[in-house]
C-alpha cells in the first residue's frame, strides 16, 4: 500500500510539474530544452548536468520532437512509463486544447504578430543562454571539447538542413572516441530505468512496423482515418530538428489532398506560434479543421506515437552504452557538439527572430537578470515577459 501511495505521489508530481511547463514554455524545442534544464536539473535535481545532457543528445539523434522526447525521458526515468505517459500529457495537453478550440471556434484568426508574443519570444531568448551557459561550463571544461563545440556550432549554423544535427553528432561522436577513449573521469551518474529490455525491443518493432504497414493499409483500402493516421504518423516519424521541420511534411500532406485549404493551414501554423508547448501540436489544429475535436486528439497521438515508442525502445539499453569504455569518450564528444547545437539554434531563429531592436536587447537582458541573479520563478518571468511585450508595442 505504501508502495502505490508513493508511486502515486510520483505521479501526481510529475503531472503537476510537466502541466506547469506545457503552460508558461514559449519559444520552441531549444527554449523547452532551456526550461526543463531550469525545471528538472538547476531546481529538482532528478538527473545531473551529464545525464541530462546524455538525454538531450539521444533525442537530437532520434527522429521526432526533441524536446518532447526528453520531457518523456524524464518522466520515465523519475516514475516509469506511466510517468513517461503523465509527463508527455502535462507538458502537451495544455497547447492541444488550446489549438483544438482555435480551430473550433476561432478558426481564420491571425494571431501571429500580437504584441504579448514577442514578448514571450524574448523569455525563450533569457531561459536559453541560461541553459547554454550552464551546460558550457559543465560539458566543454577543456579546449578539445570546445574545440567540437565550436565545430558544431559552424557547421550547424551554415549547413541549416534536417539532417546536419545528425551528421554533426557522429562525426563528435568519432572525434569524442578518438580523443576521450582513455579519459578516467571520476564522476559517474546512472539511472536504472524500470523498462525490460524485451519491452524496449517491442516498441522499436512497432515503430518500424507502422512505418512500413500503414502506408500499404492505405493503399489497399478506402479507410480515411487510416490515412489520417498514416500522414500524420508517417509526418512524425521522419523529422530532424524539431517542429518547424514538421511544417512542409504536413503542408504536403494535407493541403494538396485538399483535406485543409493552405489559408485555414497557415492561419492555424499562426495559432501554433501563440500557445506554449511542443509545435507538433499543430497537428491538432489540422485534425480538428478536418474531423472535430475527435480528429484533433487522434492526430495529436499519431504525430506523437513515433517519438513515444522511439525514446521507449532505446532508453533501456542507456546506461550500458554510457558504462562502455569505447562509448564513454563518443558521449563526450556528443555532449560537447550539444553545446555547440544549442549556440547555434540559440543564434537563429531564436536571436534573428526575436533581437531586432535595442529595446529588445535591452528588455532581454532585465529578464536574464531577473532569472539568473534575483532567482526569480520562471513563470514570473513569462508574465513579465508577456507584459512587456504588449508595453513595448506602445513605444
């Protein structure tokens, strides 16, 4: 009894806390990185600086939302998968909704540019080089590792397509062996995740097996909702780099086949852009434009189903990765080529997109502060962030 009461209060917790951030984390995957590093290392301290970076490095890998992939990580590691479960419904219901009943009832409105948002741009601006700053001075302690650091921030930065992260992480994964393969390091952290390998194993299986049947389904029958399923999963299964990558995917499949009109598909990418959370929760609003809030929930679990059973089938065979001594350097490299990715993705879009103007520099910096030096609560800092966004609009 005192077991499940436990396993209870974990749940709850994790619930309360992943709710929280789906609520007040603007500014994308690499904001969401900044705010869960803030959350659940700075604050909590469920895992360190390395095996949150481990984390991070494992799901830039993986095909799928990153971001959400280590919020399930996360969840996993602190209440198994029912915390992995509880951990993506908190941090993901809350934009779901919210994008569920833009296409519902405000459907066509463009609330791309309201002047609370950049605002909320310029928080992701201060919690970000928070989290880089914080990780930089863990991970790249000497000039070999930022010397991979900088490799990848140039190559990531230059080279901006899906598929650069990936081949970034293993050529720092190569130079990590080479360099680090005799590196003693006296810190070692390890988590004991409660899946059996067996089960991870399943979930790869299905993984692969979706991917490979849905699209013959759908061929060979007339079903719609298989085809509903299979674009979004499909659309999920096959992105690097986060939710803006998703964008084309959905537009292809979606907007040709006429199930959404390219005006009610860029006004809801417009929506998406003002609701906390992960972008792949757009396809939410495409599944209600085409089939209610029924089409909005199912195409929420299609989209996300990939980067569920992908972060499920591999979390298992973690720790003994990290305690091979051939792979022990490779994840150093990894890490410090993490480092460099977040600058990188820090620089633009979050930089370019949102520090036009003195005044923004300006504001960004009293936010830093407020985060950084005062130790404020980061959702004090979102609502000064909201707030001074719609004041600066009078300026």
């Amino acid at each position: 009894m005192t077991d499940r009461k436990n396993t209870f209060k974990i749940l709850i917790e994790i619930l309360f806390i992943s709710t929280r951030l789906g609520l007040t984390s603007f500014g994308g995957p690499i904001a969401h990185l900044g705010y869960f590093h803030e959350e659940y290392v700075r604050k909590r301290r469920w895992l360190d600086e390395k095996s949150y970076a481990d984390l991070v490095a494992l799901c830039q890998f993986l095909p799928g939302p990153a971001s959400s992939q280590v919020g399930i990580g996360i969840g996993v590691m602190r209440g198994g998968v029912l915390g992995g479960i509880v951990s993506f419904i908190g941090f993901t219901l809350p934009s779901v909704l919210a994008l569920i009943v833009f296409a519902i009832i405000l459907q066509g409105l463009d609330v791309g540019d309201v002047s609370w948002i950049h605002g909320l741009k310029i928080v992701a601006v201060a919690v970000v080089a928070h989290a880089i700053l914080g990780m930089a001075e863990k991970l790249t302690p000497d000039l070999k590792r930022k010397t991979i650091a900088l490799f990848a921030l140039v190559v990531t930065l230059l080279w901006q397509t899906a598929f650069s992260q990936v081949g970034v992480i293993l050529i720092a994964g190569i130079l990590g062996f080479l360099l680090f393969r005799k590196h003693n390091e006296s810190e070692h952290s390890e988590y004991e995740f409660p899946i059996s390998k067996r089960f991870a194993v399943i979930c790869l299986v299905l993984f692969f097996s979706l991917l490979l049947i849905l699209p013959i389904l759908r061929e060979a029958t007339s079903i719609s909702w298989i085809a509903f399923f299979d674009s979004f999963y499909r659309s999920g299964s096959l992105v690097f780099g986060g939710g803006h990558v998703v964008l084309p995917l959905l537009e292809r499949e979606f907007v040709p086949t006429n199930w959404i009109s390219e005006e009610a598909f860029l006004a809801g990418y417009g929506a998406a852009q003002a609701v906390p959370g992960p972008l792949f929760t757009f396809a939410a609003y495409i599944g209600a434009v085409v089939n209610g809030w029924q089409g909005g929930l199912l195409a929420t679990f299609a989209i996300f189903l990939p980067a569920f059973l992908l972060i499920l089938g591999t979390l298992p065979f973690w720790n003994m990765l990290r305690r091979n001594p051939k792979i022990k350097g490779a994840l150093m490299g990894v890490n410090a080529a993490v480092v460099g990715i977040l600058i990188s993705a820090f620089y633009h879009p979050i930089w370019t997109s949102t520090i036009k103007e003195s005044i923004d520099f300006a504001f960004a910096a009293i936010l830093f502060s407020m985060l950084v030096y005062w130790k404020l609560p980061p959702w004090i800092i979102v609502v000064t962030g909201a707030a001074g966004g719609f004041l600066m609009s009078f300026l």
